[in-house]
C-alpha cells in the first residue's frame, strides 16, 4: 500500500500543466542565455573553464567555416565525438545553420558508423583523434559508397587546460596524426576554422556584449534537426527525428524540476555533472541543452569512471547530476567516494533504465550520510520523446515510481489490444503526448504509424510498448516491456516484476530475465543473476524462488538460474536482453 502525500495540491502543482514553447531554435535560446550571462561559466572541462561569451564566440566561428565548406539548411552532418566542448560547438553552430545533427556512439565499431552515415546521408563526420587508428583506414575505404564529403578531425584535449593539452598531444596525440590520410578530404579541427570568413576572431573584452545571430529559419517548430539511433534493445534500432521545439520544450520544462524559476532571469547558478554520453538524448538534452539554455554550467566527463566524478565534485562543488542505474550503483562501491561531501547537490536524476526499489534505498541512504538534503529522483522517458517526460517531484522524492508527467505533457494507460483508456491501478500501456514527440523514424512510414497513433480523443499518442499503472495520487508506475512478456503455459509473465523481486534480496546486485523454450509449457523464465563474491549459490537460488513463488504466480518462479560475473551492455549501458537471449539460441544449437 502507497503512502498519500500530507499535502496532495504540493503534487498537483508540482509541475505546471501548461507553458509556453518558444518558436526558436536550439542555438537562439543558447545565445539568449549566453546574451544574458556572457561571463558565467558554460562549460568546465579538464580543469578549464570557457564563458558563455568566448563558447558563443567559438560557435560563431565553426558556423562560419562549416558555411565557407558548402554546409546548407537540411544538410546533414555526423557528430561521432565523446563530451568534450567541441561537440557542444558543432551542435550549436549546426544548428545555427538550419542543418542536422546525426549523433552516433563514438565507440561503435566502423562498420556501424558507416552505416550510420549511408542510413542518413551524412556529407560531413567530426570525430576524435584518437579514433584515428580505428576508423581512417575503413572510412577510406568506404568512401566511394558514402556521401561523406568531409571528415573533421578533432584533438580530444583541443579546450584542456594548457599543461594537459601539452601533455596530450606530446603523446596520444602525436601518435594518433600518423593515421590521419593525406587528402582533401580530411581535416583538422584548426584548418576548418580557418576557413571561417574571419579567420580570427578576439574574445570580447569583459564590457562588450553578446550580438544575439539573426535566425532566418523558416518553420522552426517543425524542422528536423537532431537524429537519435534508439537502443534497439527490443528490436531493430531505428533513426528518429526530432525537432527543435522537442528538445526546446523539455529545456523550458526541466526548470521546475531544478528549482529554476519560471521566466527567470538566468541568475540560478547550477552546474550539471555531464557525464552521460551526448548521443544519447538523456546527456545530449538534459546534461547539456537544458544546462546551457538556462545559464548553467556543464561539466563535462568524457569518460566516467568513479574517480573522475569524485574530482569533478570535489574540485567544482557541482548541484547537479543525471545517471542511469548501473552509474549511482558504481558510485556506490567506489572507495573514492566514501568521505565526499555531496551537500553541493540538490538534485539527482535516474533514468535510461528502471530504477530497483532497492538500489533507490540504498543510494537515498548513502546521500544523507554524505550531507545531501536530496534523494534520487526516477524519470521516465524514450527517446521518441527526445528523454524525460514524466519525474518523481522533490515533494515526492521518497517514493519509487515514475513520478507525473512533466508541464505540457500527458500519460494515460491504455489497454494494448481494445486502446480503451484504463481505471487507476490497472496495468496496461503506456502511452505518452506532448510537444516533446517526434516528428517520426527516418525512412520508415511503417514504424511510425504503429507508434504515432490516432485516439478516439482526437489526439496522436506514442504507443511507448511499456507497461505500467497509473496509483490514485495520479503517480505513474513502469512495469516492463510489453514485447519482453513471457508466456508461461499461455499465461502472461512480466521479466520486469521478477527482476525486482530479485534485485531486492541482499545478495543480488543485478539480474535479467529471459524466457527460454520448453518442450510442453512452450516457454519457461530463465534469470541471469550477478551476486556479491563468496556468497553461497545454491542457498541464493533457493531464497529466489522463494522471493518470486510468495509474490507472483508459479509460472513466473525461475526454471533455471545462471550466475554470471557481468552482463552485456547495449551502447547506452543497459543490459542487452537481446544478447541474453541470442547466447541461448546458440546452446540450443549445439
């Protein structure tokens, strides 16, 4: 049984149920924040630091090359770069130019990035030096089959503190340029900008202001301008559209969610620990845009590692953060982060995975031994809706689940075969709408019109393909994926409800479940467990099954159970249920 909230109109005013969406583009409500706040801090990195004046300067600049090499409105361009600032600038200055941004992972193999720039037609690839030995050779080759005309190539500590950026091209940098092709087609970083009508461009003194660009951008509502390659955990990944007003709408939305007044005046002072991956619409939007649209600092992390955040907070006390599960469980093992002060924080975000109740306790636990007044705040989003669109409230922080949909945003659960709209606490799928939905699946009509659908409302919905309740508080509740659903001798099982009973015995510090084949009940559940070492197997599998058989039906307790010491990972840190279930196929065969 839920806890009511002592106050139930603090929940229902948690967030606004309407506001307005600026007709702007991305870059336009940057360099409004950066017009307002030119010597605020932007970006911190390596020790660094650039103002909103000198990145405003800096993207003005790379806007002008990319125009001086023939990029046009609705060109494409393919941004395949770790966090670093340089990715934030060819964002912006993309944007700046009515073009699109193709996000690719930058540690996916050259075959995939190949693809990505074919699916796409992408004319112009910024990638990292020191990618250089795994990818100049393939794209070489591959080049008479692209549409590439361009590869810029950036030095990964171009905007480090001069000692490290020393350091750096003394040796991985150094090493790295002996793979760089010797044609037109590739690029350094510095002589792309040099192609910028004003080579040279002096940082603006500290009493000269911020000239706000002209946009001459038609239709900006509507416009493409980010494509995002889905997790493809449950299917194949597709390319989705996206527009300036999605990611627009959820950086004028986050503002309640951070405590930033409405219509304020950019004097908040956060700083957001950026350290998920900016291909990803849960770094790209929350750890960045919303940052920098609303005058706050990002610091950027290339690479996480639980000694990089632990620096990161000591040395620039940041307020904010947002992670995925598999992250805050990292945090919480790490030696490095047993004496830190987290009383800098004031709020941390979960998402891109589901949230155990056990790990939500724990880390909740670890937050308040540490000095934080905050606790762990669930999200739920898909990158349909760029990321978030529904957050637990600081007012309801204590609880697990979801949370309620963000302003503008709306939710129902429906029932997956008749789309009739269910009575709280029953669980059907989710469906969301709102200014964050995409335009669609790039090249792919059928796919969007299954999850962009017309209700008897009037409205068009993402059939999302999650499952979930909504409580009588209004509190939505996930519950898995519809398409992971088991069916046990007929009998519908959910893998989500038996991970949770799982994932709270003490002993078990990940688990997954899959259905496998079975000759008379058609199919039966198989859990991957990881456990703390030393601890007794077979006493666990019995304490599982016990868990499970006391609280779902019989069909769900576990036929077989496999301990593993890791799990496969998607590219964006999920645990890959498809790769689970293909390793059973290949026994099966055998």
């Amino acid at each position: 049984m839920h806890k009511p909230f002592a106050d139930q109109s603090i929940l229902d005013s948690a967030f606004r149920e309407t506001m307005s969406i600026p007709d702007k583009t991305m870059a336009d409500l940057f360099f409004e924040a950066a017009e307002a706040r030119p010597h605020s801090p932007a970006i911190r990195f390596m020790d660094a630091c650039i103002s909103f004046q000198e990145l405003s300067t800096r993207i003005e600049t790379c806007k002008e090359a990319l125009e001086a090499i023939g990029v046009k409105k609705g060109c494409v361009l393919s941004i395949c770069l770790p966090n670093i600032p340089e990715a934030v600038i060819v964002f912006y200055a993309i944007n700046q130019l009515g073009a699109i941004c193709n996000m690719i992972h930058p540690l996916a193999p050259p075959a995939g990035v190949i693809h990505h720039i074919q699916q796409t037609k992408s004319e112009v690839l910024f990638i990292p030096d020191l990618f250089l030995q795994r990818l100049a050779k393939p794209l070489e080759e591959a080049f008479v089959e692209m549409p590439l005309r361009k590869i810029v190539v950036i030095p990964l500590m171009t905007s480090a503190n001069r000692i490290t950026r020393w350091l750096y091209q003394m040796t991985k940098g150094r090493a790295s340029k002996r793979y760089m092709p010797s044609n037109t087609r590739w690029f350094m970083w510095s002589h792309l900008l040099l192609c910028a009508r004003t080579k040279t461009k002096k940082i603006q003194n500290e009493q000269d202001q911020i000239a706000m660009p002209k946009n001459n951008l038609d239709n900006i509502a509507d416009r493409v301008s980010v494509y995002l390659h889905s997790g493809g955990t449950t299917g194949k990944s597709k390319i989705i559209e996206l527009t300036d007003r999605n990611f627009n709408a959820i950086a004028c939305q986050i503002t309640f969610a951070i405590g930033i007044p409405p219509e304020s005046d950019y004097t908040t002072g956060h700083s957001m620990v950026t350290v998920l991956p900016l291909f990803h619409g849960f770094g790209l939007c929350i750890g960045m845009h919303s940052m920098l649209a609303n005058a706050c600092c990002c610091i950027l992390v290339p690479r996480f590692s639980t000694k990089s955040i632990a620096r990161v907070i000591r040395r620039h006390r940041p307020t904010l953060m947002a992670g995925v599960p598999t992250l805050y469980e990292a945090l919480l093992n790490a030696d490095e982060m047993k004496d830190i002060d987290l009383s800098c924080f004031v709020a941390f975000f979960c998402g891109g995975d589901s949230l155990s109740p056990d790990l939500k306790k724990r880390f909740d636990s670890f937050l308040e031994e540490r000095g934080s007044h905050c606790r762990l705040r669930e999200g739920y989003g898909l990158t349909e809706t760029v990321t978030v669109c529904s957050l637990t409230h600081e007012v309801s922080a204590d609880r697990s689940g979801i949370g309620v949909p963000l302003t503008n945003m709306k939710m129902k659960i429906i029932d997956p075969e008749t789309r009739e709209t269910l009575p709280d606490g029953q669980t059907g799928e989710i469906c969301v709408t709102g200014p964050q939905m995409m335009k669609g699946y790039l090249n792919d009509p059928v796919s969007t019109a299954e999850a962009l659908v017309y209700h008897e409302d009037g409205m068009i919905w993402v059939e999302t393909g999650d499952l979930g309740y909504r409580d009588p508080d209004g509190f939505y509740h996930f519950r898995g994926r519809i398409k992971r659903m088991i069916k046990v001798s007929g009998i519908p099982v959910f893998p989500a409800e038996i991970e949770a009973i799982i994932s709270e015995l003490p002993d078990v510090l990940q688990s997954a479940v899959i259905g496998i084949s079975h000759p008379y009940k058609m199919q039966v559940v198989k859990a991957f467990v990881r456990v703390r070492e030393g601890c007794d197997h077979d006493a666990i599998k019995d304490e599982i099954r016990t868990a499970v058989g006391s609280r779902l039906l019989r069909y769900a307790v576990p036929q077989e159970i496999e301990f593993v010491e890791h799990f496969p990972l998607t590219n964006i840190g999920k645990i890959d249920i498809m790769a689970l279930e293909a390793q059973e196929l290949t026994k099966l065969k055998e």
